[in-house]
C-alpha cells in the first residue's frame, strides 16, 4: 500500500510538473510584469503638490515658455488639419488643428526616428541618436523574443539573435542615453527654466537613468514604452485587444496603470490616463504661473493598448468598427487634453509668451490592424517609408508666428533642441555634433534662403535612409539586399522605386549614406530582433505573394 501511495504520489508531481511547464510555455511571456509587480508594487492614487512659483508675476519682461507636446504613434492621417482625419474625418481633432492653424505648419516635418524611444533619444539631446549608440529601442529580452518567434500573418517568422541575447540587461530600463549627453532640460534649467516632465519618458528606468537625473525639476512620469490607460476590466472604459499581434499580447501581459512623481514609488493615477495627464499639466501651468517654465507633456496616445473611456466612445457611434472607434475615442481624448493646456496658458494669461510645439514620436504602427492612418503615405512606424518617419509637426507662438503659415524644406526632430535653447536664450553645446537647428528665422519674416538641413540621416542595424534634398534613398542589407529609391518632389508617397532606372543617383547616394553612417557611434546595445512588416498593408490584413517588406532590426 505505502508503495501504491509513494507511486500515486509521485505521479501527482509529474502530472503537475508537466502541466507548469505547458504553462510556462505558453505564458513565460508574462514574468516581466509578475517581477516588476514584485518588486514595485503599485500604490494607490494620491495627490499631487507640485512645487509653486513666485506668487506674483515679475514686474519687468520674462523669459517665454516653452511647451512641448509629443503624442505616440500618431498616424499622419489622424488628424483633421489637413482634411483627413481617423475614419473619414468622423473623429476631428479641433484642437490640435488650432495649432496648425495659428500657427506654422511643417509639411514635411520628420521623425528623429521610426520607433518610439530613438526619436526621442534625438528630441532630448538634438542629436541622431545613432551618434551616441542609443540606436533601439529598449525592450525586454521576453518581449523582443515573442515578437520574433510569432509567425508573421503572412507566414514570415522574425528572426531572433539569441547569441548576443547575454550583452542585452535583463531590465530594459538600463538601457539608457550616456550620461554625458546634455538633455533639453538640462539646458533649459541652466538657463534658468523650471523644467517640467509628463508621461511617457522610455529613455532609462533605474537611477541616474530617470528624467530627473536629466535636468527635469519635477516630473509625472512613467519609465517603459507603453502604459495602461485605466484599470482593465473597468465598466467606464472599452478595449480592442489586437489578438494577431504579439506586441498587444505582451503589452496586456506586462503594463500596469501607474505613474511616478519625481522618482517616487509607483502609484495608480486618479483618472483616465490621458486626462490624468492633461490635468495635471494644467496644475502645473498654475503653480509656475509666475515664472519661465519649459514642459514637455508626452502622452502616450495613440500607442496600444487599446483602452478609451466609455463616454468617448459613445460619442463616435458614427464610427461601426469597434476596434477603429476605440482609437478614435483615445484621439478625441488626446485633442481634448491639448485643448485643456492651451485653454489654461490663456487663462493664466500665459498665451502670447508661450511656444507650443505639437508633433508625433514617429508614424502609425502597422501591428495595430488598422489602414489608412499613415495616408497618403506608404510605410508605418518601424520603416523610415514616408509613413514612419512623415509626422504632423506644428509650431504656435502668437506675435512671433503668423497663423496660417506653412513651410515646406524639411525639418526634423532633432531641430527642437536648438529652437527651444534660442527661446531660451541658450547656447547649444560646442564640443559635439548638434544635428539640429534653430526653426525660428525660418517662420519668422522672411525666411533664409538655404535649407534647414541639406540631409537628413536614419538607421536601425542593418537597415538605414539618406534624404538628401528631393532624392531619398533607403539601403537594407540585412536579411537579404534591397534598395529603394525616390524623387520625392515628385514622387511623395514613394510609389515608383527608380533604383534601376537611375542607377548612377542610386550609386551615389548609397555613397553618401554609407560615408554618414561611419560616422555613427557602434550600438550601445544589440538589436535581438528582425522582424517582417509589410510596406503596403496593416497587420491582420491578408498578405499577398510577392508584397513589399522591410525587416526591422531592434
């Protein structure tokens, strides 16, 4: 009997060994979270004093302000300035598109890159970031290995380098921008700013790697690529989970609804995230009323997941997919908080001495399954295509910009760095290559004849893009060769590749980028993941034999 006992006993053990390793199998995904939660559990909401300024207002003229808002995977066509918008123009955006329209509209403004955390590695610092080897984006070893081990909808695995897998942290939030990189921050509070931080940061998590370790006086903030924007499971919110894509799997695995205060401990927000965001920044506004405040308001809408408040989206019934309406929904919010901070500039009578610069980290993401968001571009967030790397890119500073006006010679990203030092009145640093440059004397008066940029450059691994004036060039090498070249002046949307055709421009301009390229910094890190992405269609759509890909190395 004893040995009847011991062997039901021992069977017990393998039946349950068994079933936890198919469990780990299918859900191993899901320990990056279980740890985090570990080891930072998430506070409940309290509320947030944020330091006050002089209690009146200097007497004499002051410094202007600056307010930087950066949205997250915001499709070129999401918005209405233009007379597009999400879903036909059915979701408009009345007040992002007051800043277009009083004042300067970028038409061919450009990310400092196609993923999230690189763009704004060069946003910070004014810099490419392939300069200073912060080439991709942080991410956890589990999330880059899901994403490559998931097969494509068109039946294309990604690749995974587990053989460097070891010189990649196990915690992303240590990979970070080198401490001797000066930040805009930085360089607005040692021109005597107060320096204020919201939302996403994804440039550092762990100490000395934080936006306050960067230059930022106080900040609202969280550290990874993505959060939750409320609980899930909350009856006031709607979801759309993206069950094809990987990246939504892990997200909903992973995030939490949280946020830091000055590098305290996590705790839950008090509303929907982008709200929370929003009215925050308008407390903000209040308390520093009365003294020169640089602000950098980074939500993180559009970026999946998918989660709206309730009352958004039961205003857009005119919008029948679901999974389309919930972005909507989460636009309208985000035009909604826009809308909040600029009401708040005027009501602290802040508004005439007040840049506002509205832009977008990169392009639409292909893996959220939705067409259209990009038009007329081709391409999505991670492929330097127009649709990466083509953002909504505005500038409003009454008295100083005309309303209404437009500017067509390429700008980028990296330009904010050296306009908000000239604000300032700062100088950029001297002992290194600023890639950026001051955007005011070309939208004030009569604009310089020369170009802001003759070039512009981008790279991710083996896979990198020149534009130099109306010709862009984009060179993979990795996993197989491919060229493509355009004439944008005359080709926009990129839809006639020339590179046999015009085979001696083709040649030279792989020359030039690859002569820019050696002079970039090695990677800091590296990339463990080269994934497929379709050129011409959403992720869920039906690949088609012989469609145009680009393989994204991060």
């Amino acid at each position: 009997m004893a040995i009847k006992k011991r062997w039901i006993a021992l069977g017990v053990v393998a039946v349950a060994g068994v079933a936890g390793y198919v469990a780990f199998q299918q859900y191993w995904y899901y320990l990056p979270g279980i740890i985090g939660r570990l080891r930072d559990p998430v506070l409940p909401n309290h509320p947030v004093t944020w330091a006050q300024g002089p209690a009146t207002a200097p007497t004499g003229p002051r410094k202007p302000n600056v307010v930087f808002i950066l949205a997250d995977d915001l499709g070129f066509n999401d918005l209405s300035f233009n007379g597009g918008g999400v879903a036909g123009g059915k979701a408009p955006t009345p007040h992002i598109d007051a800043i277009s329209r009083e004042g300067v509209t970028f038409t061919n403004g450009y990310a400092g890159n196609a993923t999230c955390a690189p763009s704004r590695a060069a946003i910070m610092t004014g810099r490419y970031a392939t300069r200073f080897g912060f080439e991709f984006t942080p991410a956890p070893k589990q999330f880059e290995r899901l994403v490559a081990t998931t097969t494509n909808d068109n039946g294309t695995p990604g690749i995974f380098d587990a053989a460097h897998e070891d010189e990649v942290p196990t915690d992303a939030n240590q990979l970070t921008v080198p401490n001797n990189e000066i930040m805009i921050a930085r360089l607005m509070k040692n021109a005597g700013y107060y320096t204020l931080g919201f939302g996403k940061w994804h440039l550092g998590g762990t100490a000395g790697t934080r936006p306050e370790d960067k230059g930022f006086d106080e900040t609202l903030m969280f550290y990874p690529g993505a959060s939750l924007y409320g609980r899930t499971g909350d009856p006031n919110i709607e979801e759309s989970r993206q069950d094809f894509d990987p990246i939504d799997k892990f997200l909903w695995a992973n995030l939490t609804f949280a946020v830091e205060n000055n590098g305290g401990q996590h705790f839950e927000p008090s509303e929907y995230m982008t709200d929370y965001l929003g009215d925050e920044a308008v407390h903000a506004i209040h308390a520093n009323r009365n003294r020169p405040f640089f602000m950098y308001l980074a939500f993180n809408a559009v970026h999946t997941p998918f989660q709206a408040l309730k009352s958004d989206y039961d205003a857009l019934p005119q919008i029948k997919d679901h999974r389309l309406r919930v972005y909507a929904a989460m636009l309208r919010a985000l035009d909604r908080n826009v809308g909040k901070v600029m009401a708040a500039l005027k009501r602290e009578g802040l508004d005439d001495n007040t840049l506002i610069i509205f832009t977008s980290d990169n392009g639409g993401a292909y893996y959220v399954g939705l067409p259209d968001i990009n038009k007329p571009y081709r391409g999505w967030k991670a492929t330097f295509f127009e649709g990466g790397i083509h953002v909504p890119f505005f500038m409003r500073w009454p008295g100083k910009i005309q309303p209404g006006t437009t500017y067509a010679k390429p700008v980028a990203h990296v330009d904010v760095y050296a306009t908000a030092a000239a604000v300032a009145g700062a100088a950029v640093p001297t002992d290194r290559k600023i890639d950026g440059v001051n955007l005011l004397p070309f939208v004030t008066g009569a604009p310089p004849a020369d170009a802001p940029h003759r070039t512009l450059f981008w790279r991710s691994g083996p896979y990198a893009t020149l534009l130099d004036g109306d010709w862009k060039i984009q060179v993979m090498d990795k996993p197989m060769r491919k060229i493509w070249l355009y004439n944008l002046a005359n080709d926009p949307t990129e839809r006639t590749n020339l590179v046999l055709s015009n085979r001696p421009e083709a040649d030279t301009m792989e020359k030039e980028l690859r002569a820019i390229s050696a002079t970039q910094h090695k990677p800091l890190w590296p990339s463990l993941l080269l994934g497929p992405e379709a050129i011409d269609r959403p992720l869920s759509y039906p690949g088609k034999p012989g469609e145009e890909m680009i393989w994204w190395a991060n």
